[in-house]
C-alpha cells in the first residue's frame, strides 16, 4: 500500500471542528526534516526515556509545529510526523502529516499505532479525508 508512506490526517482539536487531510511534509525525506529542525535555531528537542521509547519530539519556534521523528529502533525508521493546527474558514483544526522512508509493513503499522493513540488521547476528534 504505497499510499500509507506518505498519509496525512487532519484532527480537530474540540468536536465541533471538522477533519481535512494533507500529504505534505514540507521535506523531501523525514531524515531531511530532522536535519532542518535540528538546524533551526529556537527549535526545542524533547527526548523521552525508557526501553521502550521509539521516538522524540522536536517544537519548532512559537510552539505551533511539533514533530514526532523515530529512532533507530523503530521498525519504520526513518519516519516524521508533523503535528500542526491551522484556521480556515474560521475553523480551528490539528493537522498531522505522516511521511515513513522505512519498510512499509513497519510504516503501515507506525500510522496505525499513531491514529489508534491519538483516537485513545482525543476520542471525539472528528476525523475526514479531504
């Protein structure tokens, strides 16, 4: 499934807000991503600790950009996934964009495991394709 390599989601942040996708990272490749994130100065890096942590976070200036890279751990390594919100039409939404350079059985199970947390964390999130 070429398709779930480069997926994107939009989540709304409060029920009422609608869901609309995007495809884009802004990156060629997740490992150019982290290359251009760890570059930009103001950027914030949050690694997490334990055996079983797969991945960290860098914020980029302002807060309104968060990234979500694997580790060389992770089966779907190299992987981003760009945490985002964004106004249109007067409506307030969470974007999220997946791109997965890593096996794409390992990438297929990284979206999946993703949305199922992000479902668990915000259950009345609407959620639509675009």
């Amino acid at each position: 499934m070429p398709g779930l390599r480069h997926l994107a989601l939009v989540i709304a942040l409060l029920p009422a807000m609608p869901v609309m996708a995007q495809d884009d990272i802004g990156y060629a490749s997740a490992l150019d991503a982290l290359a251009a994130l760890r570059a930009m100065p103001g950027a914030s890096t949050l690694s997490l600790s334990g055996a079983n942590n797969t991945f960290f976070l860098i914020t980029e200036p302002g807060g309104a950009v968060t990234w979500r890279f694997t580790t060389e751990t992770d089966p779907a390594h190299p992987a981003a996934i760009r945490m985002s919100t964004e106004t249109r039409d007067g409506q307030r939404f969470r974007l999220l964009s997946f791109r997965c350079d890593g096996a794409e059985a390992a990438c297929a199970q990284l979206i999946q495991n993703f949305t199922a947390e992000d479902a668990r964390l915000n259950p009345r999130a609407q959620r639509l394709k675009e």
